[in-house]
C-alpha cells in the first residue's frame, strides 16, 4: 500500500511555531496527544497545516478562556 505523504500538505513543528506564535514544544505535545493531525517520520513531526491553523484560530477565539480547566 503507497504512503499518501504529501510533503507539500504537512508542515514542521518550526513552520507551526513560526506562523502562529506558539511554541515548536508545544506542537510536538498537540501532535502525540492527536490534538492536530500529525504524522512521525523518523524523529520529527510533520503536521496538516490547516489542522494547524484551525487549532489556532480556536485557541484566539478562546481569548481567556483557554487557560480555563472547565471549558468545553
């Protein structure tokens, strides 16, 4: 079965960090709990940019409210 890996799809936790502000760490945790859709090749994570950017749209409309251990 071919691999559907599409490099021009997936970006680096770097890439991530570097358009939306958060931290290349915190990609790496998103992506090993299945937050974002991610894919391990090797020892680096590629991730589906617009899981990426989603999530982070989330996060802003969040505002305050992200930090909230009882939101939904």
């Amino acid at each position: 079965m071919p691999d559907s890996f599409s490099p021009t799809e997936w970006i680096t936790t770097k890439e991530a960090a570097e358009l939306t502000g958060y931290t290349d760490a915190r990609f790496r945790q998103l992506a090993g709990k299945g937050i974002i859709v991610a894919k391990k090749r090797g020892r680096d994570w590629f991730l589906d940019k617009r899981s990426v950017l989603e999530w982070a749209e989330s996060m802003k409309r969040l505002g305050k409210q992200k930090h909230s251990p009882y939101r939904e």
